[in-house]
C-alpha cells in the first residue's frame, strides 16, 4: 500500500487513534512508554506507506533524525519480540489503508469513563446531527479566538505604552 506524500496527517490520525494518544501529544515532548509506542509505531508505518525519508519524518514531528532513527529500530525491535505490538501496528496500517481521511477516528482524550463514552455516543450520530454540532463548535471556537486576539491587543497594548 502506497499513500500519497501528503498522507503523514492520515497515517498519524490512525496510529493515535489506534494507541489512544492525541496528535499533539504525539507530536510533543512527552517520553512516557504509551507514547514513545506510538511515535515508533507511527515512524515505522509512515516510513513504510509513504516512503518519506527520516528527515521527513522528523521535520514532522519537530525531532531529528537520529531521534527518528532510535523509533524505528525500537518499532522493529518490539515487532520481533512483542506480538501484541505487532498485532496493533498490523490493524492500524489496515485502518489507514481501508479509511477515507473523513472517517479515520481520532481519539481525544477525556477526564473520565463517562465523558468517553459520551463521546463514542456522540460518534455514532447520523452525520446530519454531527454537522449541526460541528457548526456549534466552530462558532464557540472562533469566540475563543476573538477573545484571545482582543486580550493579545489589550496586553500589546499596555506593552506598548510601558504599563506592562
């Protein structure tokens, strides 16, 4: 299975939903096992789909490359000798090959058992009522950033005046 180049955001969708890891945590500085796995995992399986290069890799995700380099020979390492992670890896390159990049699941993680069962609920809805709530979203978003945007300018401000 070959994806195009600019596959890397698919291939990392599948590998966080697969290991229960936010993107950004992924893609953070974070040395925990849970997501040096899935960075490995991720590395291995971007390499191997996309045929990128480590340099790719890493400019990816803001490392370099011997940092991708140490992933992929940890992902082969627990290929060889762990079967559970060769189990997860196998289903998550199935899951990238299968889904279209607007059904690939992406795990967000949550304060506890109900409000993630929440969620799941809420990803069962006819998309009609998923499109209603996206929309809600949006608009409570772009509220967030225009309340950010007028606190920046309030503070650049003070800066500027020599109050802050």
């Amino acid at each position: 299975m070959k994806l195009k180049q600019y596959d890397l955001e698919r291939v990392l969708r599948c590998v966080c939903a697969e290991f229960n890891v936010a993107p950004a945590v992924l893609k953070g500085r974070s040395r925990t096992q849970k997501v040096y796995e899935a960075r490995a995992a991720f590395v291995h399986l971007a390499g191997k789909i996309t045929r990128r290069n480590k340099s790719d890799l890493g400019r990816f995700l803001e490392r370099d490359h011997g940092a991708i380099s140490h992933a992929e020979g940890r992902a082969r390492d627990w290929l060889d000798t762990d079967p559970a992670y060769a189990e997860r890896l196998a289903a998550t390159e199935q899951a990238i090959g299968k889904a279209p990049d607007a059904d690939v699941p992406v795990i967000i993680p949550h304060g506890s058992m109900a409000e993630a069962a929440q969620w799941l609920n809420e990803a069962r809805k006819p998309r009609v009522e998923i499109q209603d709530d996206l929309e809600a979203m949006r608009a409570e978003a772009e509220a967030v950033r225009a309340a950010e945007l007028e606190r920046l300018a309030d503070w650049f401000d003070h800066f500027m005046k020599g109050e802050g």
